[in-house]
C-alpha cells in the first residue's frame, strides 16, 4: 500500500486503527505504572489534563497491527516501521525497555496524549494523525513537530 492508496482509504481504516488504538491503550492502563513526580510535572506544563490516569508501561518492542491492512498502511507511511522507542495512545504510554523514563521521550509522547485530548480523542487525533504522515511524512507531519518541539521546551526548563 502506497501514502496515496493510505489516504483513499483513510476513513476505511480508521475505525480498525481506533479499535486496536482502544485494545493496546486498554492493556497500558490495566498493566501499566502511574507516571513519576517529574514525568507529572512535565505532563503538566505541557498541557495533559488528569495527567494522573496516565500509565507507562514497558515492554521489549512497540506492538504493531496484526491486520493486514492496518500494517500496510502503518508501513505506507513509515509509521511503526524503524522500531520505535515510544507510543502514546490516549493515555497509555508503550515505553521501550531500553529507553524505560527516558525524560525526553516520555516527554514526546505525553504531548501526543495532550494532542488526543486536544483534538477530541482517538479518532480525531488518528485521522488528523494519518493524514499529516501520509501528505507530508511521518518526520514533517505538524502534530509530530510540535510533539519534538514542546518536549524539548518542557525538558530545557
């Protein structure tokens, strides 16, 4: 699946992204620990509201869709591909092992939970999310640069 062949079916696929966004975010908060003092001040300043029902939770590597479809967009747009170190799905937070309370990271991806709230929730925040990574790439999409640049804001300070 090509970025176009993404977005054509973009309303398609996001009710399968939301479903498994709500399964994975469903097993961070059951499984997953409260975020520590720094990590709630971060969270914050950055703007999360309850920033007290976020969760992190650590594991070996980031969990991609097991759906056909959704993994071949995911890849369409680089999305989930280069094994990433972090993921924020509402408010639960996959940390990678090898990057557990990396500040900045944890950073990042608290921002995403902000975006969610921010723009209405899962399907809200996917769609816009999707259609930035898959028009100007995962690496230039808006939503991705304001979560670069306010972390490094919030970690500087």
């Amino acid at each position: 699946m090509d970025r176009q062949s993404t977005l054509e079916q973009l309303e398609e696929l996001l009710p399968l992204a939301a479903q498994w966004a709500a399964d994975q975010e469903r097993r961070v908060l059951c499984e997953g620990v409260r975020l520590s003092e720094i990590e709630l001040a971060d969270a914050k300043a950055i703007g999360v509201r309850n920033p007290e029902r976020v969760r992190l939770l650590r594991i070996e590597t980031i969990p991609v869709p097991v759906h056909p479809m959704l993994r071949a967009a995911a890849a369409s747009i680089n999305f989930l591909t280069a094994a990433p170190r972090g993921l924020a799905l509402d408010n639960g937070i996959f940390v990678r092992a090898d990057c557990w309370r990396d500040r900045a990271l944890i950073a990042h991806e608290l921002v995403h939970t902000a975006q969610y709230q921010r723009l209405g929730g899962v399907v809200p925040f996917l769609r816009t999310y999707i259609l930035q990574c898959a028009t100007v790439g995962y690496p230039n999409a808006p939503l991705e640069l304001e979560a670069v640049a306010t972390a490094a804001r919030v970690c500087s300070a």
